[in-house]
C-alpha cells in the first residue's frame, strides 16, 4: 500500500502490480487518484509504480502541475478553486471535512473530477487497440466517494429529499465504549470526531450516497464503453475500495481507524461471459465469505495472467493470496485470520493493531493506550458491544498471536518490551525495514491523551 506524501513517492519498489503485468504483454494504464506521489527532487513528474499511461487526479488541491486534472480544469475554469461550498458562510469543504455540498465549483457537472475520470476512462477504451498484441489492463480510480461529499446537485437533493430513509448512525447505548468520541465543544469543519446530531449526520449522508451514486453512473459508462467495443464479454472487472468512511458511527469521521465502516470495503469480481463454462466457477451472484484483504487483489490479478508463480519466486515480500481458489469453487477459506494494522496519522486514535477472524471476532490493540477491544462480528456486525471485559480467554489469544507476530516480523524494542509485552503509548513509524526507500528509522513523538 502506497501513500502520496514526499516521504513515500519512492520508486525502487521492486515489484508492483502494472510493473508484472507490463512484462507480461500487458499495456498498463490508470485513470483518476493513485497517490504514488510525484518526483518532488527532480521534474515533479508523477511516480507511476509500471504503469505506461497514465491520467491523474491526486487531489492535492492544484499544488503539482503534472496533475492532469488541474490541467485539464485550468484550461476551462482558470484559477478558480475546484471545491467549494454552497454555504460559504457557514462552513468550507475540503479533503478532510465531514459536511456535504453540492458540486458548484463549476456549474457544468462534467468538470467534476468522478466525470472526468469516467469521461477519460471511456475514452481510453474507445482509442484501444484490443486486436492488437497487447492486453489491457486498466484502472479507473476515483477520487470521490471520500471527501468533499460534493455530488451534482440533482443527486444531493434525491438524499436530501429522503434524509428520513437514510440509515442512522451505528451507536452504543449511552455510556458505551463509543463515548468518549463525542466533543466537549461544537465540532470543526475538518473534526475527526463528534456528535454533530442526527440530523446533521443524515445530511452528511446525502452527501455520501449522492457521490456514491455519481460513481456508480461513471461506471456505468465504462461498463457501456467495454460493451460498445464488443470486449465486455472478454474482460474480468473487479470492483473494489481503498477504505470505508466512518461517516459519524460511533462518532467517528473519515477513515483510518478499526471498525467496520471504515476497515470493510466492498469487493466484486466479475469473469468473462465467455468463459468455456461457468461450471467452472461458483454462481454468478454469490456472495462469498471467506477472508481476503487487499493484498490479495494483486496476486488474484495475476493469478488470473498466469503469471503468479513466478513472481512470488521471484519476491518473497509478496504476502498476498490470490482469490480464484474462492472463484472456483476450490475452497471457502483462504486463511483463519488478517491483521490488521493502522500507523498514527491525524491522532493517537488512529494508531493501532487488529486482527479478524474467519469465525467472526475482532481483536483491536490502541498502541496509543495500550487499551484493547473485541466484537463478536456474527452477533453485533455494527460493534455495539466491546466483550474486552468479558471473553478475557479470546483476548489473550489475540493478544498472544499479535506478540507472536511481531516476535516473528523481528520488530524489536518499539513494538515489545524485553519481557515480551506489547509497548503502550507506542511511537509510530514512518517507514518499515522493508521499504526500498528506507534511509533509517524515523519516529516522531505524538504526545498521547
């Protein structure tokens, strides 16, 4: 996983997913939001990690020239700002605010950055040579529905007109663990926690679904493109996010921390409909329960190229599992358990270590507290209840499996004492051992709540 700040726009990593599948007589492309970075010590060029071609949106508020949204939105609307509130006087949007708006930076829907990424995508396809020697592989990376929550103002309104249907904030019952994220005070624009009431959630919500569905549309275009071309039928598509959004359940924003809003995303794989037989996987629809992670998504791609065995011989840091066993029907399991793991980014909050279980439990260590939490994910899908207190035998397995762990990963004295317990009030750490652009170890001191 890539992050798009100057510390991390590295690339020496030595194997990347375009960068296999170039080698492998595939024309690699991607569209919209990577976040690789740019080369900020040489021409401000974009990092592209193998891709050929590329068509990038990094939203970093039109700081980078090479950004080929900025471009694009410089031409039609000059130095007019790309985000915008349509209550100004009441509260700003940005990367990071909880409030919705309608999309009035520009009064042509189009300049969007979800259009504009669905608009290049499909007329990517359109140019595409698919009887030529190389295959496609193509990313289409959209931005939005992270924040600003800032859909065309026809689909806002369809939620805002049904604020009522929308679903309500997951919540503990007063006094629940989930209390001590309320704020004190009124929140800011940029909070990261709070109780801005219900209704103010919902609102937020519209805002949410509406960028949701503006997403959707896009993809519906695509899907359109690839049909127009007479290639849907040849193509596997898969479907998937980065993060959740917490989107003020247990009063929490944005993403980053260990519940489900923001640690379960979605994930939809489909196969050619020319497959020689659909026999020879599960049922178009299913749904399949089996643990995977994002790490997986890789080698399930090429896996599906033919090319996974090599490069796992080839790179040992290459952890993932591919997923056509699940597809096929070969097995429902891929492994009884994932870790979970969360550096310090805006707060201590965000600072932590988990796993999930494949029979439905969820263990969470607050590396900045030292506190620990687990969900029964089959009876409380919503993590109503912390059973910390209660299954105190569950919650030293897992805590013994998360020593074992970084006993085996070799971490040292910042993840364990000498006696072997897990270090509390834990500093982060910016880049791992295994970064190929690692010029040491670099902590920085947080001081805790």
């Amino acid at each position: 996983m890539l992050g798009y700040n100057k510390d991390v726009s590295c690339s020496k990593y030595p194997t990347t997913l375009p960068g296999v599948l170039d080698l492998s007589g595939y024309r690699t492309s991607t569209i919209g939001k990577d976040h690789f970075g740019f080369d900020y010590d040489g021409d401000d060029s974009a990092v592209l990690q193998g891709y050929e071609d590329a068509l990038i949106y990094d939203a970093e508020n039109g700081e980078n020239n090479n950004d080929d949204y900025y471009t694009f939105w410089r031409k039609k609307n000059g130095d007019a700002p790309t985000i915008a509130s349509d209550h100004p006087d009441e509260y700003t949007i940005d990367f990071n605010t909880w409030r919705a708006t309608d999309y009035v930076a520009s009064e042509d829907e189009n300049d969007h950055p979800t259009a504009w990424t669905g608009d290049k995508s499909v007329e990517y396809i359109k140019n595409f040579d698919f009887d030529g020697e190389e295959s496609m592989f193509l990313k289409a990376s959209f931005h939005r529905p992270h924040s600003p929550y800032d859909p065309p103002k026809r689909l806002h309104d369809k939620y805002k007109n049904r604020l009522g249907e929308l679903p309500a904030r997951f919540l503990c019952e007063e006094g629940g663990w989930d209390s001590g994220n309320k704020n004190r005070t009124e929140m800011l624009d940029d909070a990261w926690k709070g109780d801005c009431g219900d209704e103010l959630a919902r609102e937020t919500r519209a805002g949410y679904f509406g960028s949701i569905e503006f997403v959707d549309e896009n993809i519906g275009k695509i899907i359109a493109a690839l049909e127009n071309k007479k290639v849907l039928d040849d193509v596997w598509i898969v479907w998937t996010s980065d993060h959740g959004d917490m989107q003020g359940d247990h009063f929490l924003w944005r993403k980053g921390f260990a519940y489900e809003g923001s640690t379960h995303v979605p994930l939809v794989i489909t196969w050619p409909m020319n497959s020689e037989s659909d026999s020879d996987f599960v049922q178009r629809g299913e749904v399949i329960n089996g643990l995977v992670e994002m790490r997986d998504v890789a080698p399930t791609i090429w896996d599906i190229a033919g090319v996974l065995d090599g490069v796992k011989d080839a790179d040992p840091l290459v952890t993932g599992l591919s997923m056509l066993p699940l597809l096929n029907g070969e097995t429902t399991s891929l492994r009884d358990y994932i870790d979970l793991e969360h550096n310090f980014v805006f707060q201590p909050k965000y600072h932590w270590n988990g796993f999930v279980s494949e029979d439905g439990f969820k263990y969470v260590y607050d590396a900045s507290t030292g506190g620990e939490q687990l969900f029964d994910l089959n009876e409380d899908p919503y993590e109503l209840v912390d059973l910390g207190g209660v299954e105190v035998e569950k919650v030293e397995y897992w805590r013994g499996k998360l020593v074992e762990q970084f006993k085996r990963e070799g971490r040292g004295s910042l993840f364990l004492t000498e006696e072997g317990f897990l270090i509390k009030h834990r500093l982060p750490l910016l880049f791992s051992p295994s970064y190929p652009c690692y010029t040491g170890y670099v902590p920085f001191y947080i001081p805790h709540e």
